[in-house]
C-alpha cells in the first residue's frame, strides 16, 4: 500500500490525520495517476521506525531510534517516566519524588502521536549536505514562509516589513540579540536587565560570553530612574513571563533603552493572545510552541535591518546557522499545524494546560499554607473569545512566615522537586512547578500536593 | 513489502546497499518471525521522499524535500548545479565562471544516494522532545559510542581516557575550545594565533566575540621566540592544513602553550593517516568527513576533565546542546560508514579526491605560470599502505612576477573563481581551488584550466 494513513497499524499510535494539507494531496494525485509503485530505498527506515515505536514501555516510557541497544537485546531500550522502571517501564516506584522541575514540554507529546502520519519525516541520505541553499543563505527560503503564515494565521506576531533569523533555539538568540543591540566599540558597556523574577538563562548567558561590549546588571527596577542616557540599557522584556505567566511590558523608556522581547510562550497553548506582538526584537521558540524542544530551533523578528544584519554575521560565525536537518523537521511540523488552521494544536494544548491549571487550583484552594499567581481571563483574538486561564508553570507561594524555603518545605513535606524562586532571583518563598511535562508527571505532582494539603489542619475558611 | 532494498524504483537513486549492520538484520528477522505487515503512519513520508528523490533535474541538479514550491507547480523545485538552470536543470551556460570557492564537500553525495536504503532516516513526529536524553544530558550516549568505534577503526584519533563533547559543527567547538582554553580573571587576556597560510574562521570568530579573556593576535611565527610565559597562548593547529593539505604540527612550546588541535580533514579522502592523533584538545567534524557541511554536528575530544567541563557548560549556554535531530541523523550515517569498517565510504572518498588532484597536476605541469603544493605521499595506518597524495584545495601559485593577483588571473583570463591567498592571510599570488565540490564543478574548473593552459606561449620544459 503506498498511501495509508495513520491509526491503524501500530501497537502505540493512535491518531486519525484528518488534517493533511494540500501539497499532500498534490503528491497523492500524483501517485494516483503514475499508478502506485512499491517504495523501495525508504522502506529499511519506514520499518524501524514503526517497529521501534511499536515498543510500548507499558505507556509509562518510550523507546527511541537513537535509544541504547544494550549487549544481547534487540532493539533500542525503554526510557521510563520518573518514578517509573523495569524493563518495559510498568515499575512503579511510590517513594519517587513527583517533578515539576525543568521546563520540558512534553505535554505535547501525544499530540504528536496521534499526528503520526501526518508528521512523520523521511530524510535522505543526501539530503542537504551543503553549507547553504540554493540562495546561498543558511535559511530556508521555504520555512521562513512558512513562519510568516504561522504568525498571520494565530495573530501573535507582526512579521510584515521585518527580518526573519533562525536560532538553536531561543537560547542562541537571546545572545545574538544582547550582541546586535550592544554599542560597538563604546567606552562603557550596555547594561543588561530584567525584571525579577526572570529566567536565569538572561544572566548566565550574558555573564559566561565575559564580552567587553555588554554586562549584565541585575533587576530593572534598578534603572528605573535613571537618567544616564549615555548607556545603553538592554531589556529583557518575557511575555508571558516565566516562571510567573504575566503579560509584561517593558519598564524602562527612553533612546538609550533597547528590549528584548522573549515570546517563548505567546501560543494560545499558555495565554490568551490579545494582540498581535510587535516589538522591535521579538524572539521565539519551536520548544514551547511544538513541544519540539529537542530540536533547538527558534527564530527572532526584527525591525531594523542593521540589527538584523548584525545577528546574522555573529549567528553565521558561531554555528554557521541552524542544522539544515533541524530546519527540514521544522517545516514538517509547521505544515501538520498549519492545516488545520493551527485548532488541532491549540486546541489540544489549550485544553491541555487549562485542565491542569484548574486541578491545581483547586488543590491550592483548599490550602491555608500555599498560593498561586493570579492572572486575569483575557480576549484571545486566535479563539476569538475569552478562554480560561492556562499558564505553563505555577508561581507557587508558601504563604506562612515560618516558610521562607518553600522549596524544602514541598522537598521535606511532599517529596515533590520544584525550582526554587532564588533562581528566578525571587525570593525562596516561591517555588515553581511546572505543568507542561509528562501527564504521569503532572498525576504525580497533583497526588503529592492533594495529600499534603488534606493532611494540614483544617481547610482554608473559604 | 515490507522490506525492499535499494536500487531497484527510483529514477534517481542508483545502488548497491551490501552493507547492511547487524543490528538492521535483527530488526528484518523480528519482522519476519512476526509475520510481515503492512507499515502503516510511515508512508505518507516514504511517499513523499521517494517522489522528491524521483525529480531527475536533468543529472545537474536536485530536488529537495524543503524546496521552494512555486504558486502552479506540484513538487518542489530543481535547484540547479553551478553554471546549469532552467526547470530541469538542463540548460547550461557556457560563459559562466567554473566555481572553485567553497568548501561545500558535495564530492560525497553521489556516495550517500548510492546508499540511500541504509541511509534513510524516519524520523516520528514525537522523536526526541525532550531537552534531555534519559541520562539527563543533551548528548546522545549511543552516538558517543559509535563515533569512538569510529576511530578505533579508522585509526585517525585517541579516545580512550577521554571525554567528548558534540558542537554545532567544527565551528561551534572552536570557540568553545579557545573559551575554556583562556584564563579565568586573568588581567592579560590569552593571546590566540595560527600559522599562516590559516582558515580565517579562526580569527574571525575570535574577534566577533569581544571577550575579555583573549585576544586574536595573528601569525604564530610572531611568537615563537617570546619568552613572555606569563601570558596563556592558544595555538590553532590544523592538520591536515586548510587551505595547503600540510600535516602541521604545533609549531610553539612551553607551558604557557595550548594547543587546539583542528582535525576537519584527518580523513583518508584526504590525507594519509601516518598515527592516531592524540593532542590533548582535538576537533573533528561531520562536514569533511561524511559530507555533511548542512547537518552542523562536531565533536571535541579532550583530554582533560576541568577543560570538558568548561566546554559543555559554554555549549549548553549558548545552544543548549545539539539539535537532537541533527544527533539522530549522524548515528544513521555513522552505521552506514562503520557497516563495511569504513572501507566503502573512505575507498569512494580517496579514489575521488586522488583522480581530480591526478588530473589537476597534470594541467598544472604543463603550464610555467602555475604551481601546486606539493605533498609527499605517505604510509597510512587504515589502508596499510602508501596511498596516492589527495588533499582537499589545490593551493595554487601564480608563477609569474607581475602575477600577484592569482584570483584576478583566473578570473579575468579563465572564469574560475577561487579564493584568494590574503582570504588565508597569505600573499594574493596564491590561490585556493576547491576539490570537494560537485562533479560539475571540478570538471568545469578542469576544463577552463586546460583552455588557459594550452593557450600558454608553449609547454612549460619538464
């Protein structure tokens, strides 16, 4: 059979692609009218692909293409769950620690398998060997298009009359963009801020590269009245915020302020999109839009073309662009969201984080000793409603004066490991959890926090 | 059919794939004792990389799955050779210039479509999302341990005792390597030099990244006789040399020296393997090796255990590791290369470098206004013999005292485009022809040579 769908053959697949686009359905013409052939040099990788993913770990792990194949097994291994074991990972481990630590986005994994036909990629072996495309860039021509309509179909960015670059993920272009917006050759050194509590990576990043041009400076609140404007000031600006889900704005204003406006999370996955983003510098990430973190791909979008030319020489002299593989699974995925209007992803991611949301309020609720962030139900122009609130981390706060620790408090009290506050440069009565990993990790955290809270004594007065 | 080996339905695709690994024969005999089915959520992707692969675009050019799709056409576009277009690639242009620059080693990709069944690659739409692998690390072990095999079978590198870390190609692992070859708060930065002629990325690089703790401070030669051992130097040494095929070795000593040892072309395509090289900080890359330059995937091996450390936090600051995708393709292609113990991959890759430098001398020793390197021919550990001499570049001379433009030469009175010698800091009378081109390419280049040359006052006396 040349053309089967998904959902049919597979032990762990399950997923109806209803959704294949156009260009699909050009080739299948195609195919039609030539008469169907047998594949032949892509079938090795078709089987094992199918057979590896075929390996279901008890639906408490998975098994890889690229997993260890230990001495007298035949296949790759199962990579269990936390908290889960064994061979085929139906081991569970009941004293483990729930994780709501790091920011992998794997609730979207099963998005993907149920997309499996649709998002599945052959790649020859001679696929894009070269140092650039056919317009001697090291972007794809292609892809960027792609993007371009990604952004006018969810309504998030303005990408019109701007530059388009691409990034190993959002990571490589905070640095990038630190670097394009620093003074050239200037007696003093811009300023790098961000508003507490802001992702560490800010300051790590900008302290490890020790440039003569740029150093960072700790919290805007700082430079807030400052009147030196023979600095430059670089400004961090998250929208939405991690680790807390707010929609900043930038704080500081003036011709020597410049901002940075990290849009990881501006997908109707995690808030509502009110309007369409357009600073200046505007940077974003597959990771937290298709869950693709692995992958490390991101992209800015920039109104100047200096700044734009500047990202794009540093960009060339540190990797030389992106991996042409990388940018080739990119556009898969574009094109498996983009065919249904981007609903099947936002949907599903939506409902996703808006259920978890609500499961931990409502645990928190009954709580005396523990708080969550407020944010305020929003219009989102991509639903075209106001949809419930859905944030990809809970901004966790020990409410009682004895709880300066909260991260010990949940350690000691719940074995559940969150991120400590302090890392967000908060104070260590916040804790964060994350709620985009694995559902068993999210179950997990859920149930250790249900039996914490049930044990305090007495429920909060409501 | 489930399984279906290469050669046999594709109007592009021409080969022969004998050396299937064992691991692959484990997967058919699974099938087999299965009973065959039908694949199912694979082929849609199958489909669509075999139609692609089916585009002939006239033996000049290739269609690529993320090919620009024009408005009106079915599949993607025919990106045409140098010096070849129209639609099908069928058009050639006779007054265009024979392109000798880059060093896109595309000599290699007639190789991997004779390969395309054990090449391929399914990738799942859920491969590998995760930001970390089960070890919690952003390195595949299973590629480790595959690219340590390699060089046990090669012979071209120490490995054991050592540590390595994958980069975003060679590139990415320079400056990491010279970052954490630097001193910490040291009040004289590490002064970084080459010797010339040397591959300008290595200055470039450091420059574009203003650190505080080095500085590029030229040729090596300007140091050799500095007893100044108060400051660290970074030496780059290349073997075999870019742009001249030389086996440098280090040419500066004391303890205040480190070496970063650039391995990108210790291949048997290009040179003899005379030992196993074993400085304590090497760097070798997939580009030169396997060919693909697109892919962006490097590896480091170093020696000691404070200098990884340091260089795997700086890769995961800046990119937070490499592309997973990128990882999974490489462990595909090195079981291909490692199959038949390397001899397929490296007997293609010498035999097509040793016939163009054959054919590049011969027109070369005609003339009296041009000169090669000259190379000697070695013994080599892997093929256990002395193999012919064949380097990547030609490393041109132009002869002649009023030649001191070499690249201005061939363009004006030949249409070849090469690189420049001050390109590699050298005199503007040499010039570098790039070998590991595109069949089209060399050939072009061969025959506007020959028409220079036989256009000469007479034979050059032998």
């Amino acid at each position: 059979m040349v053309v089967n769908d998904a959902g049919d053959g597979s032990n762990v697949v399950v997923g109806g692609d209803g959704d294949l686009d156009c260009s699909k359905l050009v080739w299948f013409k195609f195919y039609k009218e030539g008469g169907e052939r047998n594949l032949s040099w892509s079938q090795i990788a078709a089987t094992e692909a199918e057979t590896v993913a075929a390996i279901s770990c008890s639906g408490h792990g998975r098994a890889f293409l690229d997993g260890l194949v230990l001495d007298g097994t035949e296949g790759p291994v199962c990579e269990c769950n936390t908290c889960y074991g064994g061979p085929d990972c139906s081991h569970f481990f009941p004293d483990c620690f729930a994780d709501a630590d790091g920011g992998d986005p794997l609730f979207l994994e099963p998005f993907w398998m149920q997309h499996a036909a649709s998002s599945a990629l052959l790649v020859a072996g001679w696929h894009r060997m070269s140092y650039s495309y056919s317009d001697q860039s090291s972007m794809s021509e292609e892809l960027e298009r792609h993007i371009r309509k990604l952004h006018a179909i969810v309504g998030n960015a303005a990408t019109d009359g701007r530059y388009i670059v691409f990034g190993a993920g959002s990571t490589q272009l905070l640095n990038a963009a630190v670097r394009a917006l620093s003074p050239e050759n200037s007696s003093s050194p811009a300023r790098v801020v961000a508003s507490i509590p802001f992702y560490p990576v800010y300051e790590l990043q900008t302290d490890i590269f020790r440039s003569v041009d740029f150093n960072f400076q700790g919290d805007t609140s700082l430079w807030k009245n400052n009147s030196d404007t023979g600095t430059e000031i670089i400004e961090f600006v998250t929208t939405p915020n991690n680790p807390d889900g707010q929609l900043n704005k930038g704080v500081l204003h003036g011709p020597n302020v410049k901002a940075i406006h990290d849009h990881a999370y501006y997908w109707p996955h995690f808030t509502a999109i009110p309007a369409p983003a357009h600073g200046d510098l505007m940077i974003f990430t597959l990771s937290k839009f298709t869950g693709h973190a692995g992958s490390r791909f991101g992209w800015a979008i920039i109104k100047d073309e200096v700044i734009y030319q500047r990202m794009l020489t540093f960009l060339q002299l540190n990797t030389m662009g992106v991996s042409r593989d990388t940018q080739l699974r990119t556009l898969k995925l574009l094109k498996v969201v983009l065919a249904g209007g981007g609903r099947d992803l936002f949907e599903f991611g939506h409902e996703t984080m808006r259920k978890r949301w609500e499961k931990l309020n409502k645990v928190i609720s009954m709580s005396k000793r523990f708080s969550l962030q407020k944010i305020a139900p929003k219009y989102c122009i991509y639903f075209q409603k106001i949809r419930g609130v859905s944030p990809a981390y809970g901004w966790l706060k020990c409410e009682k004066e004895e709880d300066k620790n909260c991260f010990a408090v949940l350690q000691t009290a719940a074995n559940i490991t969150g991120r400590q506050g302090s890392v967000f440069y908060a104070e260590d009565r916040y804790v964060r959890l994350s709620l985009i990993r694995r559902q068993d990790d999210f179950d997990l955290l859920l149930q250790k926090l249900n039996e914490l809270i049930t044990g305090e004594e007495g429920p909060k007065t409501m």
